[in-house]
C-alpha cells in the first residue's frame, strides 16, 4: 500500500484509506491490509497516527498490537503480543463483563494459549480434544469466537509487526481468526518490510 513512498509527511490519503477500512468494520466485516515497503518509510507512524485518530472517535476502541522478532525462540511470532494484549484488556474488565464473552469451549484457550490464563474459565465435563493438532485447532475455533464476541461490543484494531518473520505457527492462528464465514469484526494491519514473506516462514 505504501510502496516506496517517502517519509511520513502528513500522508493523508494512506491515512483516510485506513480510516475508511475501519469503518467498514463497524458494519460487520473484517478488512485486513498490509503496509509494506522498506525501513524509514514511515508504515509505524502512520499506524500510530492512525490508533489515535480512532480513540479520539471511539473512545472504547480495543487496540492490540505485536511484533514478529527475527530472532531468538519466542513462539507465536506476532501474535504473542497480539494475546497478551488481550490477557491485559480482560484482566482489567469486571469478571461477569468477560463471562458474557466467553465462547463454547473456552476453557481450551488458557491450555493452547497461556497469554490469556486469566480467562475465567472452569473445566467443563464434556470431551475435548487430547491429541495437541486437535486440540490446537479446537482451541484457536474458542479464540476466533472470544475476538469476536469481543468485536460485537467494542471497536477492535489489531496491528502486527515485521510480519514477514511470523512463523508457521502464528500464521496458522491469524488465518483461523480471520478466515469465513463470520470473522471478527475488526481491522488487521499487518506492517512488512519488502514487500513478500520469508518463504521459510510461510
């Protein structure tokens, strides 16, 4: 979207495109964009500029945000960030405020997803899912369901960054949040540098 564009002057348009992709989820969709180009162009600020324009408008606005690191062992590349960001937003709400966005299967997240053990969840006596590619999959189902319990009654932004290092792993979870039918209601900035993912990453 930004290409090799110069520096952030201003960069009104990238800005009211943005600002547009957002509004359209606010009528029920999901828009996902991707801000690529190379270092110093300006894709950050443009992104801040942007979650501060929508607070000023939607002051109960749900921003999360992550940062896919090159290097080192962190799990979840990207979207770590993105589920402790929403660990924090939940342990900062009214428990019975959170129990009324809980999915079926809630109690699968906590034990996929250790960013959000806060959730209060109890174990149910109901069968669930042993073998962990099962369980991975019934847990990020409970997840994509909470995210859009989530953005039913709040604006929800969600920005990643350097997301051509996001591993397999994360992609994996990202597609199963935003894939149809009925995603959340959200949208998803994704900041890039050149303009492809690594190939060993996808």
């Amino acid at each position: 979207m930004l290409g090799d564009a110069p520096p952030f002057l201003g960069r009104k348009r990238e800005l009211t495109l943005l600002s547009e992709a957002f509004e359209r989820t606010r009528h029920g969709a999901v828009s996902t964009l991707c801000l690529y180009g190379e270092p110093g162009i300006g894709k950050r600020t443009l992104v801040t500029q942007l979650a501060r324009k929508l607070r000023n408008e939607y002051p109960q606005l749900v921003h999360l945000s992550g940062r896919c690191e090159e290097e080192g062992p962190r799990a979840l590349r990207g979207m770590a960030g993105v589920l402790e960001g929403l660990g924090r937003y939940i342990a900062s709400q009214d428990e019975s405020s959170v129990v009324t966005l809980l999915p079926r299967e809630a109690e699968l997240i906590p034990r996929v997803f250790p960013m959000l053990s806060a959730l209060p969840v109890m174990r149910v006596d109901t069968h669930t899912p042993e073998e962990p590619p099962a369980l991975r999959r019934a847990a990020a189902r409970a997840l994509r369901a909470l995210i859009r319990n989530l953005s039913k009654r709040h604006p929800l932004l969600i920005v990643i960054d350097d997301v051509q290092w996001i591993d397999s792993d994360a992609l994996s979870v990202l597609e199963a949040i935003i894939r149809p039918p009925s995603p959340p209601d959200m949208l998803l900035v994704l900041l890039m540098q050149g303009n492809r993912l690594r190939p060993a990453r996808i």
